[in-house]
C-alpha cells in the first residue's frame, strides 16, 4: 500500500487500526527522498532513517495501546526557525550554521504528544526574509509542481517537502504570507491562525508582533488536526491568548463544509481586481467564488478600499524591518553565532561589522540597516509611527468587515510562482509578492490558503480571512471549496 499518498488523519487509522507497517511508511517517505532532495533541496537537516522507524514505531504502539494520539506516526517537516532539541536551526543563516537549540518549541512539542515525530528541518528563506526561498545561505529551493519555479516563501522547504509527499504534514511560520503564499503556489492547505492563538515559543523572530507559527498539509482535516494539537494559551509566550480550543471543533468545522453551510462571504472586489493582480489569479477566485455558492454559501462583492489595498504593503515593511533591526541585535557571533574568534588585533567594533557583515545575507542586511535608520531619532515618526498608524487603519477597516461576514475571499498570492531568479533581483518586485497577505497580519486576522484551481498544471490557493477566533468558519469554507473542486491529496512528481 502506498502509505506515503494518504492524508494524515487516514494514515493514522492505517497504522493504529488497519495494521499497516509503520516502517514501510517511512522507507516508501525515504526513496521519495532519494529520489526528488536532490532537486528540490527542501531540507536542511534530515534525521536518519533508522531513529525515525524507531520513533514511529514506538508512536503506533502507544496508540495502540490506547494512547490519545490523533497523529501516530506521522512524518511531520519542521521549518528551520522552529527549534528541535538537538537539531540544528540555522534559519537559513551562515549566522546560525552551527547554532543547536537545547529546547524543543511548544508547538513541536505538542504535535509529538499527539504522536507526530519530526523527520527533519526545512530550508527556508533567511530568518523568514523573503517570498520564494531564494534568500537561504543552503541554496533556493524549487516547486516540485514545475522545477524551473520558486514553491513560494518563506516557508519554502515546508511547502515542497510536504507538496511531494517527503513528508505528510509541516510546519511553516507567517510574518507577512509566508505560510499563505507558498501553500497557494504548491496545491497546499496553510493555516496564520489570528494573532495569540499559537504559542511562539520557541521560534527565532523576525517581527514577533506580526507573526504565528502554523500548520500546512496536503488536505482540510490534517489541517484542522494539526490546529486543534498545536493551538492554545502557552504560560512561555508572553503574547498567547488566553484561550485554548475544545477538542474537536475545527475537525467538526471541516465535516460541516462536506455538507455545505450557509455562510456569508464577502468576496474583496479591489483585492481581486488590483492591479498587481494577475488575470490567471483573478479566475481562480472568482472559480472558488462559484464553489462557495455551489455548496449553499451567499457571495456578496465589497470594497476594503486604498488603505488596505495599497498602504498595507509599505506599513507592513517599515514595522518588519523595524522589529527585525532590533531582533537580529542580539547575533554579534558571540552569544549567537558560527563562533569565529576575534583576530588579536581586532577592536570590538570591528569584530562586530566584520563577523556580522559575514554571517547575514544581503536581504537581512539590508532590512537591519533600514529598520535601524527608520527607528532613528528624527525619522521615527516619519515611518514607524506614521506606519503604526496605518496599521490600526487597515486593521479597524477589516475588523469591520469580517464582523459582517462568515468569511472574506481574495487572492493568496498576485501571480503565478516566478522562474527562479526572477524575482529575487530587485527586492520592490519581491516585496511586491506580498501584495495580498500582509493585511491578516496588520491586523492579526486568522487567514487560510486552500487550493482553488489550477493553472498550467501548476495548482493554485486562494485566501480566507475571517473576525478573531474565528477559524472554525475558516475550515468550514475551505472544506466548502475542498469539496467542490476536489482538489485534496495533491502530489507533485518532480521531474528533472
Ligand atoms: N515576504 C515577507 C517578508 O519578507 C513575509 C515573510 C514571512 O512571512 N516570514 O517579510
């Protein structure tokens, strides 16, 4: 039986219930990796094979003894800014090529409760700086749907590895889209869950007051499995919500969506028709549009008007790199770093530009020294509080917006993945990328990415937006559209 084809929720049952052999899952997940790491270079470290077969293992039997594990033995890719007791977590970074975190994050540690076991680190744009995986000190990583594209970052390794099936469910963190945008660009389920809700312990960050680390899978139900472990208030991330989900209710949302519901969606005309927009990208929305009428939901058109559409983009880039600016301070290569030793001769101020000047890629540095400059004293309120203020203008426009609806549709990405190389060049076409996705951030707003159609045999996501806490709605919808367009368990075969 092909194990490594079966959403997790399937597999689970194969394994526990159904007697399938966990160790062939893994050796059939292994040969995909023989076959297709080579071109797709989507991890950064992999576990060997035999500590992963014994881990399974020992997962499959506890729950067969009864154990409360709704993911035994599910193979599970770990972005590289999640930290892994033990494994590496480089971030993408020369910086933290040899940094080794003697902790594991709370969400890992919750997925592994519930019988999931880590096969590996994901390569990822550098400390989740970009939008197509291009930025990694390990190499770019491509779409296994078309080699020649970019799978979409920053959680780039996450999405290919998990688009074809070298693993059956990651992680992946989102800043501004970068869960969101690579999920939309390899036929992926990715989840931001609204601001609070996912504990952050243990992530490396880069603009903590916009990011989540969250779940991304080849189908709805993992999706909602995965949240429903991994969600709820953490006494370590002083920015958890003090709110924790019952068991079951993002499963039973998804089921709720195979029938159909009633919901109320207001499609974002000017998110839909922007001019960044491709026409590609505007089918697919208005296809996903159709689905949700076609499963009994009530479709109506709105404006979220220039702020959203426009301003969003730049506010959202003075505040990242505000915050990364002050996030990256700490790696000076002595508490943090690649540990080369000052030279004799060598002033502390020199030591510091020389070693950071070596460890960050051109991306990071970049965004240190504008986010340093646009804090300094006489430009701040310039930008960051002219940006802040822009911020709570988007947020109070769509906080509005998805108190009068079930859920709110636009696109999860402008175009179609770019070749690779294209558009790393020029960093305004890269941020550009981002058009769509900042806005859930800003405002902290939950956000979906659930595939909607696909173009040149390159699958494509749409977006969700829905009020705080309100991701059941979320997975009600994207199942709605799951099961319209039968477009689940999508597997890349990457040739080249
Ligand atoms: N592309 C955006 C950026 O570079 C978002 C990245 C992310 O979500 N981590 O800031």
């Amino acid at each position: 039986m092909r194990l490594y084809t079966l959403p997790a929720w399937r597999l689970r049952w194969e394994l526990v219930e159904g007697g399938g052999d966990p160790a062939s899952y893994v050796e059939q997940v292994y040969e995909r990796i023989r076959l297709f790491e080579k071109t797709l270079n989507s991890y950064i470290t992999l576990r060997s094979m035999e500590e992963v077969v014994e881990e399974v293992e020992q997962q499959v039997r506890e729950a067969r003894r009864g154990a409360y594990k709704p993911l035994a033995g599910v193979l599970l890719a770990v972005k590289d800014n999640i930290a892994v007791e033990g494994l590496p977590n480089t971030c993408a970074s020369r910086m933290l090529s040899k940094y080794i975190p003697p902790y594991t994050a709370t969400v890992v540690e919750r997925l592994v409760e519930a019988g999931a076991v880590v096969i590996g680190k994901t390569n990822m744009d550098e400390f989740a700086m970009g939008s197509t995986g291009e930025t990694s000190a390990y190499g770019p990583t491509r779409n296994p749907w078309s080699i020649n594209r970019v799978p979409g970052g920053s959680s780039s390794g996450t999405a290919a590895a998990v688009a074809a099936a070298l693993a059956t469910i990651g992680l992946g963190n989102d800043t501004g889209g970068s869960i969101r945008l690579p999920a939309a660009w390899t036929g992926l389920y990715g989840l931001k869950s609204t601001y609070g809700l996912v504990s952050r312990y243990g992530l490396v960050s880069y603009a903590e007051s916009l990011e989540q680390i969250g779940p991304m899978t080849r189908n709805i139900m993992d999706l909602a499995v995965m949240m429903e472990a991994m969600a709820g208030f953490d006494p370590r991330d002083s920015t958890s919500l003090d709110y924790t989900p019952s068991r079951g209710v993002y499963t039973a949302a998804v089921e709720r969506g195979e029938e159909g519901a009633r919901l109320s969606v207001a499609l974002l005309e000017d998110m839909v028709e922007h001019e960044a927009v491709s026409e590609d990208v505007r089918r697919v929305v208005y296809r996903a549009a159709e689905a949700l009428e076609e499963m009994g939901a009530k479709v109506s058109r709105e404006k979220v008007g220039r702020h959203v559409a426009y301003y969003a983009l730049p506010a959202y880039y003075v505040i990242a790199m505000c915050e990364a600016s002050s996030n990256l301070a700490r790696y000076d290569n002595i508490r943090y770093g690649y540990r080369e030793p000052p030279r004799p001769w060598e002033g502390w101020n020199t030591y510091y530009s020389r070693v950071r000047g070596e460890g960050f890629g051109r991306e990071v540095k970049r965004r240190i020294m504008l986010g340093s400059w646009m804090l300094s004293a006489g430009y701040k309120d310039q930008y960051y509080v002219r940006a802040l203020r822009l911020r709570r203008m988007v947020r109070d426009r769509l906080l509005s917006l998805a108190e009068r609806y079930d859920v709110l549709l636009l696109p999860s990405a402008v175009t179609m993945p770019p070749r690779l190389g294209e558009a790393i060049t020029d960093p305004v076409k890269l941020y550009m990328l981002d058009t769509v996705s900042v806005q859930a951030n800003l405002s902290g707003l939950p956000a979906l990415t659930v595939p909607a159609g696909k173009v040149r045999s390159i699958p494509l996501g749409v977006q969700l937006m829905a009020r705080p806490l309100g991701e059941p709605r979320l997975f009600t919808a994207a199942s709605m559209i799951a099961t319209a367009t039968g477009l689940h368990d999508l597997i890349a075969e990457p040739v080249g």
